[in-house]
C-alpha cells in the first residue's frame, strides 16, 4: 500500500483500523496543495470492498486529475488484492 501511494507521491498520515480508513496527502508542491486522498478497505462477508475518494481543498490543479488519480489508485488495489 504504500509503495503504491509513494508512486503516486501521497504519504500516509493516518490509519484507523477499526474503520478501514487510510488517510493520504501529496507533499508540498503548487499543483498538489491541499491535495488528499481516503482509502477505505474493508471486509463485508467474503468480498472486500474498497473505496477511493481524492480531494483538492485548495481547489488549484488540473481539472480531472483528482478523479484520474482516484481511478489509478483504485485500480492498482484491485491488482494487489
């Protein structure tokens, strides 16, 4: 998980086991300011579900990126698991 989120240059700041949540933000850059991402893994029976939301507090960027970068993050958890 976290070589897939350092690829994507998003750091962990948070866990919560209890919820499934990961909490991510990109470093310091002018596009990436204010940039987060919440991965949310949980086990529901015999499935996993995992959710991927990005957002952009700061709302400076490219538009359609954060939904790329959620699109590629979600992807690439459905290749590892």
């Amino acid at each position: 998980m976290t070589d897939l989120l350092h690829r994507e240059r998003f750091y962990i700041r948070d866990i919560n086991d209890k919820k499934g949540y990961i909490y991510a933000q990109q470093g310091l850059s002018m596009l990436a300011f204010g940039r987060t991402c919440v991965i949310r893994i949980v086990e529901e029976q015999e499935n996993v579900v995992v959710e991927v939301r990005c957002s952009n507090k700061m709302g400076i960027g490219i538009p359609g990126i954060i939904g790329s970068i959620e699109r590629k993050i979600l992807q690439r958890l459905k290749d590892e698991l």
